[in-house]
C-alpha cells in the first residue's frame, strides 16, 4: 500500500542513495513507475503537481488510482503518492483525498509567511502521518505553471524551515526545471553543503532532475540528497518514442491505432528513463 515518505527517505539519507520521485499525468505513467518500481525492488515516489491532479480529474480520481493500481498489480515496494509544489490549498485537498505526502511550496512568499504556512502543513499532515517537503529559494524555469526564480537558497533561511519539523527539504542551488541552458553554471555544491550541516539529518530533495550530468547528480547524494525529482525526461522519452511509432506509419498498420498499442512504445521508454535513473540514484534493490 501507499506509505509516507519519511522512512524511505530516511533510510536514503542514512545509506547515501536517493529516491526517484517521478511525476506522473496519467495511468499510463503511473503503471510504468509502478512496474519499474517493483521490477527493480526500489522504492518510489509519485509525483502528482496541481496541474496534473487537475487534467487527471481531480485529486480523488489520482489517489484511489493509484491506490487500486498498487493492490492489482502486486506491489510490495514501498511507494508514496506526493503532491508536488503544492500551494496552501492544494497541499490541504491532497491530504485530505488520501495522499501519503505532500509538498508545500511556499517559496515564493517571504521568509515569515513560508514559515507560518509550512507549519500549519506540517502540524496537519503529521497529525495523519503524511510526509511533507518543503522549499526554500526556488528552482528555476517553469514547471506547470509554477514559475521559479532561481534564488539560490540561504542556508539559515533553510535551517529555519527544518526546525519546523519537515520531513524533507528542497533548496534551491542553482538546479533548474526542463532543459538547464547551454551556459548553466552546474549545482551550488558550497550552499549545498551548508544546508546540509546546518539542517542536521533532514534528508535533501534535488529538484530539477533532468539533465544534470551523472557526477554532479552522485556529488550532490554524497551531500545529502536523498529525493531526485524527474519530471521532464519521462516526458521527452514518451514523445520520441511515440512518434517514432507514428513516423514509422505502425498506427496505420492493422490495429496499430488502437490506444493500447498507440501509447505501449511511450510506456516502455518511460520505464527505460525511470530504471536508468533508479541504477544512477542508487535505489535499486533498497525496497
Ligand atoms: O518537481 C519536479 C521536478 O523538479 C522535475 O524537474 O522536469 O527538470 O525533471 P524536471
Ligand atoms: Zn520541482
């Protein structure tokens, strides 16, 4: 069944591997995750933005999905259902549709106002035993609508949030959501690693996870990373497969129109990117 992910991401932490948190749009990426999960023993998480609760009808529908899909395929890995960047409300309406963790992103208001939201989270969601990430600087570029800046994170700021008990901790070190720049000037490792010391054992979460060369990405575990966030390579390797498909005229082949087949060569990429990214974060055979 679902479960918070504190204890994997603890664990993680403590071991120096990290857990991939994959963000999923539809049944077909949810079962490819799922499936890659299990089939390399490795913990997972789920990643759900508000974007994404939206175009799959609405925070219930995702939840009980996904919840249902764990107990008809079997399994047993631990896996968490997420809210990714949630806002105040969103992070109130996942928890309460029976999400296992969720993500306040309250980076985009001032110091005081982030503080006083994350705790009202926290207070709520552990009542429950649901996980919560919070954020503090922000990462760049856009994900669904959610707009970052780029602000590298003050560590203080970072052990401010830390103290109020959350889970796990997201900070901005230069990390960038979809493609980073030809001129991108790598991860903030010095900031990394004063978050790391000052926030004690709070586990990191890396967002941003596509593209960041393999050094960089086992450097930054090293640092305490423990959650990578991998949004826009799953997207990049379903396209290519599926128009590979539709460019090689196989939708026009017999029933090769038919959704099931339609949409299998964009599910197999996806467990193809999901399992390389479980081997570099280390994850594999840690279920
Ligand atoms: O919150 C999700 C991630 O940070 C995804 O980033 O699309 O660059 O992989 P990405
Ligand atoms: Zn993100």
């Amino acid at each position: 069944g679902l479960v918070s992910a504190k204890e994997m991401l603890d664990k993680a932490y403590k071991n120096g591997y990290a857990i991939g948190h994959f963000n999923i749009n539809n049944l077909e990426w949810t079962k490819a995750v799922l499936l890659t999960a299990e089939e390399n023993k490795s913990p997972v998480i789920l990643g759900v933005s508000e974007g994404a609760n939206k175009y799959m009808a609405g925070f219930k529908v995702v939840a009980d999905m996904v919840k249902a899909m764990i107990e008809e395929l079997n399994i047993t890995v631990p896996v968490a259902l997420h809210l990714d960047h949630g806002s105040y409300e969103g992070a109130k309406k996942a928890i309460k549709a029976g999400y296992s963790s969720v993500m306040f992103d309250g980076s985009h208001y001032d110091i005081k106002e982030n503080i006083e939201k994350t705790k009202e989270i926290v207070e709520l969601a552990h009542s429950l035993g649901i996980s919560v990430e919070a954020e503090v600087g922000a990462i760049g570029g856009e994900e669904d609508g959610v707009v970052g800046s780029g602000e590298v994170a003050d560590p203080k700021e970072c052990k401010m949030i830390a103290d109020l008990g959350v889970d796990f901790l997201a900070a901005g070190i230069g990390n960038i959501h979809g493609k980073y720049p030809d001129n991108w000037k790598g991860l903030d490792f010095d900031v990394l690693n004063q978050v790391n010391d000052i926030t004690g054992d709070t586990p990191l979460v890396l967002h941003g996870g596509t593209g960041i060369p393999e050094d960089m990405v086992k450097k930054a575990i090293s640092m305490g990373v423990s959650k990578i966030n991998v949004n826009t390579e799953c997207q990049w390797s379903f396209a290519r497969a599926t128009r590979k498909y539709i460019e090689e005229g196989k939708d026009l082949i017999g029933k090769g129109f038919d959704p099931r087949k339609l949409l299998a060569p964009g599910t197999e990429a996806i467990k193809e990117t999901v399992k390389e990214k479980m081997i570099l974060f280390g994850s594999v055979n840690q279920a």
